[in-house]
C-alpha cells in the first residue's frame, strides 16, 4: 500500500482558504472564501422570452420534427405500453409511426472519423449496417435526406455547394459511410422544454426528466456501447459525455450524450489504472473514504455513493458505483437503476439553469486491473484564465462544504416532493469505509 498523508490532499487555512491537490491528476486547486456565491437557481430570467404556442417539436435541430437535419437512426427507445423497446435501422416510413423517447444518431461532425478508423486499420461496416445503408439510399425520402445532410457537413467543411455535389455523387454509398457506421454517436432527448414550461429558459435537462425516465436513458446510453463495441473489433475505449447548455460546449441546448469510440485509453484512464496497479484499494482510499474524512459524503443508496470532489477546477460533484462490476454494461439492471438514481438526483440538485459537463470513468475492456466506473457532474460557473495559466494553481470559487450544503438543501426540497428515486441523503461521514467493491471481484 502506498504511503501518504491524507491531509496534503484538503488542508484548510486560518482564514478559511482551502487548498486542494486533486488525488488522482494533481491539480492544484484553491476555493477562496467569498469568491463566488452563486445560489442554484432554476427561476426564470428576465431576459426570458415566452414559448410560442402549439407543440415544442421543431425548437432547434435536434427535435424529432426536424429529424431530416440530422443523420438517420441507428436505433430509437420506444414506450409501449407498460414497457420500453429498442427499435434498431429505422428506415424513412419508421420516423413518425411513434415518438421516441430517446434516439441515437451518428454524429455529423464526429472527433474520431469513419475514415480514421477505416484507413488505420481498415475498418468497414457489418454487413447489417451496409445492408440499412443499401435500403435507406434506395428510398426516395432517404436518399434526400441523407444527400442533404451530407451536403450541410462538406459544406461547414469549406466546400462550395457545387463541390460537395460532386463530392457526394463521385463518392457512392461508402463516401456516406460516417452517417450508418461512424463510431461517434449522438443520444438525443425527446423533449425540449420540460412538459410544463412557459418560457425558453425551461429547457428539458437530465434533472427534469422522471428517475424512470433517466434509468432508461443511461440504459440505452449502455445499449450503443455495447453496440460500437460490436461492430469495430479495434475499439479499447469509449468516452461518454454530456454537455449541458453552450457554456459547457454544448452545440445545441437540447438534452443530448455523445458516446465517441478511441483506438487507445486516454492520458486520464491510463493514469488511473496505472494508479490502481500500486494500490487496487486507491478509489477507497482517496476517493470516498477522504470525502468522508472531510465530511463531503452526502447521499447514497445500496449501488452507489456521490461525494464533493476534491481538488477539481470546476465545482465538481463524484458519484461511484459499488458494484463489483468495473464496467457500465456489466451492471446488473437493480446496480444500473441504484446508480442512475443518484446520478439523477444530482442534476436535479443542481438545476436546468446550470452549465455541466457529465463524464464517464470506468475501467477499459482490456484493462486487467479494475477501477469502479464513476461519474463526474463538473459545473461550469468559473473560466480559467491567466492567473491559472501562469501558476498552475486553479481557483475554484465555490468552497467544497458550501457546495455539499447547497446540493443537500437542494436534495431535500426535491425529496420532499417525491422528485428523486431511491436515495438516502447522510451527514457527510460514512459510517462503513471502503463502500466501493470494485477491487473484491
């Protein structure tokens, strides 16, 4: 086991500065008393502006009434009756025959690109997805379509519209290859604004939707994972992400998680897995049981824990799965309900008005040595800039105590009127150390 002394992790100063040192990345992170004071707050700004009337479909291009502006779909989650189905290569006549309640499509304007993995390692499509590419350009709604928004993305390349023509009808099926077989998919929400709302700021965020709604989210988040990994034998990681609103880098203020499949893990996965080889017990360690030491612990239930995390340049909230499992799909359904619970409790804390970034860490498919797969909700109220730069010190403006009483208070309130699945909110020190069972398989 490694050596260390907790205390150089989270040391509190006579006035009141706290001085962090992230366990896992390093970085140097400050929280100055009275620096930022920001409340969470979902009301409405006066810089709101009233919805128009009639359905709420068609607000920017990610609603389902615009589906002809982004690439076809790989798959949508339907509710049928008292039970949720996975519809797989819908073709143009499948689009209105019901609503989706979540839809994967590829992402136009992928980081990893088809022609990435198609000319590093001679990457092509299953014969399933050539065969839905086939049908879908041999439908005349299809073949629109997809020549439409092939058009769009070589012209946001630079293209002139006669080039991205040419480019198209030189190119055949396989130059539209990244719009069935890319490797870089969008998870889009059905709704735009929350059921009730009245003005613009009302957005649909993951804490507006239902704990059941949010479980069958992260599900079929789950489901493309699975998918990728299927079709591209040359995947060794999969990030997933989620920006909320444009301050997060978000494109689009439409509820939406991006899954973008790597050929390698990563500077952070390897960091962590590296750590994890020295002493398998380090999530414990300098994850929940130092939240609990410094009284950072605020809810739980029998699948995960979540924590104000320490040491993050942002104001971060950490939420670790317990199940022995290290991976998302080898959750079983009650571990993936207990953790989407609390992951969703969270953003509900937090609010629609927050800018957040939603990250996935959990331990590579051929990675020997496990870590416990976690989630961090990180909120955008500060931007770096050139005192960070200069010193490599961050200066996160809002104080991990006062960050945990603000998402407590928000938890309460919310829990109160039967707003959050099954979680128990707790006093900031665990009662049992080492909750995480990642190590124990």
């Amino acid at each position: 086991m490694l050596s260390r002394k907790h205390s150089s992790y989270y040391h509190t100063m006579p006035d009141g500065t706290v001085k962090q040192t992230n366990p896992f990345s390093g970085a140097e992170v400050w929280s100055i008393p009275g620096r930022g004071n920001k409340p969470i707050t979902n009301g409405v700004p006066s810089t709101a502006q009233p919805i128009k009337t009639g359905p709420y479909s068609d607000s920017c291009i990610f609603c389902q009434a615009q589906y002809a502006r982004i690439a076809p779909e790989k798959s949508r989650l339907v509710q049928l009756k008292n039970r949720h189905e996975i519809l797989y290569y819908l073709l143009p006549e499948q689009i209105e025959a019901q609503t989706a309640e979540f839809r994967r499509v590829g992402n136009m304007f992928e980081i990893v690109t088809t022609e990435y993995w198609k000319k590093n390692y001679k990457y092509s499509l299953m014969k399933p997805v050539e065969q839905w590419r086939d049908s879908y350009l041999q439908h005349p709604a299809g073949k629109l379509h997809v020549g439409s928004v092939a058009k769009f993305k070589l012209k946001q390349s630079g293209m002139t519209a006669e080039q991205a023509e040419q480019t198209i009808a030189s190119g055949g099926p396989n130059a539209l290859d990244g719009l069935f077989g890319g490797c870089h998919d969008l998870i889009i929400g059905r709704r735009h604004y929350t059921d009730d709302a009245e003005f613009d700021s009302q957005l649909c965020s993951s804490g507006e939707l239902t704990p059941e709604e949010h479980f069958q989210y992260f599900k079929f988040t789950i489901d493309t994972m699975r998918d990728m990994l299927e079709m591209n034998p040359y995947i060794r990681y999969i990030s997933v992400f989620q920006n909320w609103l444009r301050s997060a880098g978000a494109s689009v203020d439409h509820l939406h998680k991006q899954i973008c499949a790597l050929d390698e893990w990563g500077a952070t996965i390897t960091g962590k897995v590296q750590m994890v080889l020295q002493d398998p017990n380090i999530f414990n360690e300098l994850g929940a049981n130092l939240a609990s030491q410094h009284n950072l612990v605020f809810a739980q239930n029998d699948h995960a824990i979540a924590f104000i995390g320490i040491g993050h340049r942002f104001p971060t909230i950490e939420i670790h799965s317990k199940s022995a499992a290290p991976r998302p799909y080898q959750h079983t359904t009650e571990e993936l309900r207990g953790f989407s619970d609390l992951v969703h409790a969270c953003h509900a804390a937090m609010g629609n008005g927050s800018s957040c970034n939603e990250e996935w860490f959990y331990t590579p498919m051929d990675a020997v040595y496990t870590m416990p797969w976690h989630v961090e909700l990180k909120w955008r109220v500060n931007v770096p800039a050139g005192f960070e730069g200069g010193t490599g010190i961050y200066i996160n403006p809002v104080l991990p105590s006062d960050f945990r009483e603000m998402i407590v208070t928000q938890l309460l309130r919310l829990s109160s009127i039967g707003k959050t699945g099954n979680i128990t909110i707790v006093e900031g020190c665990m009662n049992d150390p080492n909750p995480l069972r990642y190590s124990r398989t």
